[in-house]
C-alpha cells in the first residue's frame, strides 16, 4: 500500500524522525510523511505515531478532466475493500486548477460510485466541517465514519481512504481541558523536538490540563499513543484482527516504568484537578508530579532536583486573547532564569521578539499553528549553567 502520514505544517520532519525510530522509511511532503507498506506497518503507524492528525491510503490516481471520466476511473477502485459493514461514509475533496473546480459536484460524483458498489451503509456528502486544523465536533469523532479524501490539482485526482477515523490528537485520556488547551500531537512535537530524553527532569509551570507532562510520561515509559482509542481500519472487511493483536500485545510489553522527574504546575486549582484526573485515565498519574502554584513557586521548586540537564518546557499565554504585554514580558524573563540553574527552556510562542525578555538565546525548532495561530516553538541548545561553567573553566 502506498500510506500518507499527514501532519500539521511544520512538524513533516519530528514525524519523518518518530517514522524512522519505528524502522518505517519515509519521504517528507509539505504537510506529511509518505511511505510503503502492509497492514503491519498500517496498525503500527496508527498505534505508535505521536505527531500525524491521521494516517490515510492512497487508493487511485489517475487524470480526470470530466465527469465522465472521473467516475469511470473511480469505478476501479475496490471500494469495498474499506466500507464497514454499519457507519457512515464521508467524502473530503479539494480542488484547484482543475477543471473539475466545484468540491460538491466531486463529491456527489464519488458517492454515486461508492453506491454503486454495492454498499449498504449509509452514504452522505462532506458532513460537520473541520477547523482549519482539521479538529471535528465530539458527535462527529465518535462516530463510525469511512472518510475518502479527493484531491484533484491541475486534472490529476488521487483518492485515499483514511484509516484513523477520529483525528490521531484523540489518546482518549483529555477528556477534561483548562483555558488554550494544546493539542496532544503538538505537545508531543514539543517533547520530541526539544531534545529531552526520558530520564531527564522535566517541567510545566504552566500545564493546563497537563498535556505536556502527561505525553512526557507516556515517552518516559514507552506508552504508546493509540492504546486507549479505536481505529477505523478495524473496521475494514480487510482487518486482521489477529495482527492486530499481535501489535497490541507488543506494544504492552514494551511499557516500562519511569526514571523521570516530570512535574506539572498551574496556578488554576481547577486546571490542576483536570491535569489530575486526565493522567490518571492515561495511566501515569503515578509519574507526575502536580501542583497549584503560581509561575515563581513552581520554578524555585527545582532546586530540589538533582539533574544533569532539566527541560522547563511550556505554552504559555501569547497575549492574543489573554494577557497584557508588560505581564508576558516579566513573564518570559522569570522563565528565562531557570537555565541559570542549570536547566534548559522551550516555549511555544507567537511572538519571537516577546521571546527575546527570556534573556537567552532561543532557536526556533518548529513554526506551525496552534488552534489557527501561528506559532514557533523556540528552545535553548544549552543550560546558561553549563555556560556559566565553561566561561569559569576559560578565566
């Protein structure tokens, strides 16, 4: 099979890396990892990717400047190799200079050929529409739905069956949210950009309802993503649900315990309490530390850490929604003194040049967008401790 890993913008290369720790080789596109392979590779992508919004099969690809042509080309797919049995049928089409340019006439064209096929299953036309990053409504994702996305891009239409269903960020485990909440891929792209490695401290002092802590800990002991939620290629006629309990046993018994200090903190008590009860449905409630309390308190608190390199990593407010500027400022510069004491920072942000009051050189790992903004995630290559040491070590 030809399989589309598709990713927010900006995080092609984290995937392309996760890709390769699983042996699977990849070739990197603007908004995804493309790569060969068969059920196996298919279940194990789903299940152990942390980054991709979802996984999906190229079916056909074939030029259709017509109608006619279009669904006499689309008759060749084996459709029913991927109808469930019981569900819904969703077709997502985008068009650009083609001359088959209306989304809805493709859209209804590819229906009446699915039909043909001899499914019983109900069938429909784009339902509830997706936010710009691709998130759906909670009725929707819960739902059995058979997605066939239809790209036409100048009279080239290529025709893929998504085989996640609900959106890869779903884990199962956030299921209560403070303020701003991060989405669970960009979180992981985060931790696995940053350089952290299980074993090391690592903090939130601004957790939220503590996606960053709870995908940390779920590194630090080898959980993968995928082990709380359904897929819809278990679903497929083509399922092999031997396999697949192959796949799953053995993703059990990679899980180990955790070495790591993983802390998370918010001045929100409410915020902490959902943190809470979020980790205990993702099976690490036991290896986070949580606690309410202000900015200043919960960075002072390391000093009982012993470490090498610690990460504070963190999203805190952009002053877009919330927030004043001369807050932010005092904000990022308290963030910044942390790498003093021998720990390292990463920040999502979306302002670079507000990044600059942490007082530290910052690099830019990844620029993408969070809930529509546009967003860097910045960090330090090196502890201002270490810094500080080796500028002593030169005098």
């Amino acid at each position: 099979m030809e399989i589309f890993a598709a990713i927010a913008p900006g995080l092609e290369s984290i995937a392309a890396g996760e890709m390769k720790a699983l042996g699977i080789k990849g070739s990197q596109h603007p908004g995804g990892v493309a790569f060969d392979g068969d059920n196996r590779l298919l279940y194990r992508a789903n299940l152990h990717l942390r980054t991709p919004s979802r996984i999906i099969v190229r079916l056909g690809r074939f030029h259709a400047s017509t109608f006619y042509e279009l669904e006499r080309r689309a008759r060749k797919i084996p459709w029913q190799n991927f109808l469930p049995a019981e569900g819904l049928v969703d077709i997502r089409v985008t068009c650009r200079k083609s001359r088959l340019y209306h989304s809805d006439a493709v859209a209804e064209r590819v229906l009446s050929v699915i039909s043909g096929a001899g499914s019983d299953i109900e069938l429909r036309q784009a339902g509830a529409e997706e936010t710009e990053d691709g998130e759906e409504s909670a009725s929707e994702s819960a739902a059995h739905v058979q997605r066939f996305v239809v790209r036409i891009v100048d009279d080239e239409c290529e025709i893929s069956a998504d085989s996640s269903g609900a959106l890869l960020h779903r884990r199962g485990y956030r299921q209560e949210v403070a303020k701003a909440p991060l989405r669970e891929t960009l979180a992981a792209a985060m931790i696995l950009a940053s350089g952290w490695r299980p074993g090391e401290p690592l903090i939130d002092p601004m957790c939220g309802s503590g996606t960053i802590p709870i995908e940390a800990a779920m590194i630090a002991r080898g959980i993968a993503p995928g082990l709380r939620r359904e897929f819809q290629f278990t679903q497929w006629p083509s399922f092999d649900a031997g396999l697949w309990r192959e796949i799953v046993a053995a993703a059990h018994d990679q899980i180990t315990t955790s070495v790591s200090t993983i802390r998370g903190a918010d001045r929100d008590s409410g915020a902490i309490e959902a943190s809470i009860h979020n980790a205990q449905r993702a099976g690490v409630a036991a290896d986070i530390e949580f606690a309410s309390q202000p900015l200043t308190a919960s960075l002072d608190a390391v000093e009982d850490i012993e470490i090498g390199d610690g990460w504070v990593l963190t999203n805190p407010p952009y002053g877009i929604r919330v927030g004043e500027s001369g807050d932010l400022r005092n904000m990022y510069a308290r963030l910044g003194s942390i790498t003093a004491k021998g720990w390292r920072l990463g920040v999502l942000t979306a302002d670079q040049r507000l990044a600059r009051h942490a007082g530290v050189p910052l690099r830019s790992r990844f620029d993408t967008k969070n809930g529509g903004i546009p967003v860097s995630f910045l960090a330090n290559e090196r502890s201002g401790k270490s810094a500080a040491t080796s500028r002593a070590s030169q005098s």
